[in-house]
C-alpha cells in the first residue's frame, strides 16, 4: 500500500492544470427579411461566417440582390466584426454602407433586399479550438489569435487536403506553408514554394506544367513544371491572386484531374501533391470584381485560414524579437530602451519588418550580439565596389549587381551550397534565385553548389 501511495502521489505532482480556454460570444445570424426569412446560422468554430448567395457561404441568401460572396462576420473575444468583401451593392447599417467595422449585438445589416441580425446570447462559450501550443513549427507566438491559428494546422497538416493562406506581406504565409509540409506525411518529400507573381505571363504554363524541348522559345531540352518537381510532396502557390484568367482555368482542371501535360507535349503526367496556396489579396472580393474564378477559390479554399498582422498579437512582440536577436548570435535579453522602442512602432510589414529590424539593429551596433562571434560569409571592402565616379544612373546598376553577386555567394554559403534552402532563407522561390544567378552569369563552381542545382 506504502508503494501504491508513493506512486500516486509522485503522478499527482507532476500533472500540470492545463490553461483556461478562452471565451467568446455565443453569436447567430438570423435572416429577418428577404427571400431567406427565417434562416439562422452559428458563427462557426472558426469564427468567421461568410454571408453571399453562393452555396459555399455559411449563411446562403437566395436574394438576386446579394453577391457572391457579400460579407463576413467575425467573432474576436467580445467583439463583432463585419466586413464587406467587395459587394455590387453593399452592406448597409442604419442606411451607411460599411467596409469593415464592429457591430454590437442587435445589429441589422442590410444586404440587397434581405436583412440579416446579429444576435448574442448574455452568455458565453468557451472557444474549444484553441491549441496550448506556443509554436507550431517554425510559427512563434503564443498570442489567442496564434493559438486559434496553431489549433486549425493541427488538424490540417497530417491530411491532405488544400490550404489557402491569406494574409498581409510579411506575416509568415510561407513559413505556415514549410510549417505544415514539416508536420505532414509529406515532411520527407520535397517542397517546392513558386512565386506566381514573379513569373512571365507568357511563362506561366510553362513554369507550373513544364515543356518539351522547342516548345517554347529557348526550350533546348525538356523541362518538368513544379507539379512535377514536387511529386510526393507539397507545392506552395504564392501570391495566387496575381495568376492570369487563363492560366487559372488550366490550375483548376490540373487539380481536379491530378494530371499536367507539358507544353508542346501529346501526353499527360500524374502528378501526387498537396497543394497549399497563399495570397495577400482578399480572393473573396476577387471573386466578385471578376479577376479570379469562383470554382477555382472553393477548390484551393478547402480550408482557408487568415493569418494576423503582427499589430493585432502585440503579446508576441517581444517574444519574436528576442527569438530572431538570438538567431543571429545575440545571448541574453534585448535593452529595454529598444523594447520600447519596437512597441512604438507600427510594422507595415509585419513580422518580416521586425526581423530585419533586429538584424540592422545588430549590424549597426545598436543592440550587440556575442562580441567575436561572426557568421563565415563572403567579405567585401567599398574598394571592390563600383567607382563611384560613374554616372549616377550606370554606377546604380553596377552597384546593384556587385550587391546581388555578394547576397548570392553569401546566401549560398549559408546554406552550405543548398539551392532550395538558400532560396528560403533569401525569402524567394528555387526558380527565382536560379534566374537570378544566371542573370548574374555565376557558375556553379564559383558558388560551391552542384551543376545539377542550378538546372
């Protein structure tokens, strides 16, 4: 019995009471008039209901009045938020049409012919989809919004299924995107991230299905698309808002068929990849402006999550300061006059401004790393650079290229001559950093990586 007694007490020790869940709103729309009278729905787990004509919306109003995709509301903590995503007609309170603005319970919006309530209970439900997490991957932030987002991935990543990430510049869409891959069934796969705003229009087909040789100008020998190059493993469509009508219609019957054909090719290839596509544009009100196509937002929205701008999770600031000050060799806490300093700014460009803000504040001195300690990269002196003689216009230039030639070497060296690797860290495609090293007329000797890398 001694035993029994010294085993259950040694347990109950070591269990740790997990955090209170957060609580929120119990939230309805109800449809009060219109076509749809008498209709009502519960803001999802997720948080967000989406109010159109169109049969994806949580809430379908068959009112010819309405768009598409009208509106959304959002449940944050005790607040209601309500955005219009680009509607013809608008959504209307007391006669206002509004883009985006909190509403209090009670509210009535009006969309087209139909009016829509917002009703909330005096009580409150505890938000079940909340992760305990503080990270997820290479996602840092233990802020509710992070939680809410780490709780979604959790269920997304060891299946298969599409993800469209949105999200403004700079909060981490393809890091969510590596993120996920890592935490799949496809973590030892490859993983190809193809920026669509960076691509050619007349080069699109060719860079997302490949060619045969001759089929396109310069075509010396056959190529694979990304489809091909990812094949057991994950493809990350970035900035897919920026894909042409076109080639869209030809995405949409490549996921739908799981096959590519070549350009200039007579067969098509199968292909077995996850995509995940990520965007700084709201697609719902490309949707309804005509730019992008309705069926192919459903099919890459299968699950859709909206990363949060780094003002709105000010409880991870610091905490990602402090990550990205000792990821570059700094050891200890960051000057509490600096700390100030970051709180007071806003950071338009999110966490990718706050990175390079802490990387320029060490190189500059303005807060220290380790003293001695220095990363093994090339070295220049201002004598290798261009002469500052030249014309403004071709010392511009010369100058430019002297940078990118170093960054290049510099990047790669990092990476230990890992092309797709150097290309995360430099935050573009493997596409484009081989573009840009040809442009640069670098061989693969002078940068220590393989031949085969830059192909």
């Amino acid at each position: 019995m001694g035993h029994e007694d010294d085993f259950t007490d040694d347990v109950t020790t070591r269990l740790e009471p997990s955090p209170p869940r957060p609580r929120v709103l119990r939230v309805d729309l109800v449809v009060v008039d219109g076509p749809s009278r008498g209709a009502r729905v519960a803001i999802p787990a997720s948080g967000i209901a989406r109010i159109g004509s169109a049969p994806g919306c949580d809430l379908v109003l068959a009112d010819r009045m309405v768009s598409r995709l009208h509106c959304e509301v959002r449940v944050k903590s005790r607040a209601i938020v309500v955005r219009d995503v680009g509607s013809t007609n608008g959504t209307l309170v007391l006669g206002l049409r509004l883009g985006e603005a909190t509403a209090p319970p009670g509210t009535v919006l009006a969309l087209g012919s139909s009016a829509v309530r917002i009703e909330a209970g005096e009580d409150e439900v505890e938000l079940v989809d909340v992760s305990d997490r503080s990270s997820f991957g290479e996602l840092i932030g233990a802020s509710l919004e992070m939680r809410r987002l780490y709780a979604i991935l959790e269920r997304v990543a060891p299946t298969d299924s599409t993800l469209l990430v949105r999200g403004e510049t700079g909060t981490g869409k393809e890091v969510v995107a590596r993120s996920v891959h890592q935490a799949s069934r496809r973590a030892g796969g490859p993983f190809v991230a193809v920026d669509c705003s960076a691509i050619p229009e007349n080069l699109f087909e060719s860079e997302l299905f490949g060619h045969v040789r001759g089929a396109v100008t310069g075509a010396q020998s056959d190529r694979m698309g990304v489809f091909e190059e990812a094949h057991g493993g994950t493809l990350v469509l970035d900035e897919l808002g920026e894909l042409p009508l076109a080639m869209q219609a030809k995405l949409l019957r490549a996921l739908e068929t799981r096959t590519v054909r070549r350009v200039g090719a007579n067969a098509s290839r199968a292909f077995d990849v996850r995509v995940l596509a990520a965007t700084n544009r709201p697609l719902d009100r490309s949707v309804n402006d005509g730019s992008f196509r309705e069926d192919l937002y459903y099919r890459l929205a299968v699950v859709e999550v909206v990363l949060p701008p780094l003002r709105a999770r000010e409880d991870d600031l610091v905490h990602l300061a402090t990550h990205f000050f000792h990821a570059r060799g700094g050891e200890g806490a960051l000057p509490e006059a600096f700390v100030t300093r970051l709180r007071h700014r806003s950071f338009p460009g999110n966490v990718r401004e706050l990175k390079h803000v802490i990387e320029r504040a060490m190189l500059l001195g303005t807060i220290r790393g380790v003293p001695g300690r220095a990363a093994a990269t090339p070295q220049t002196a201002i004598g290798d650079l261009p002469p500052l003689h030249l014309p403004l216009k071709d010392a511009s230039i010369a100058w430019t290229e002297s940078f990118e030639t170093l960054y290049v070497k510099t990047v790669l060296a990092r990476a230990n001559g890992n092309v797709t690797h150097a290309a995360e860290l430099a935050g573009v495609s493997r596409r484009f950093l081989q573009r840009l090293i040809a442009r640069l007329g670098l061989r693969a000797a002078d940068l220590g990586v393989r031949e085969g890398e830059l192909e």
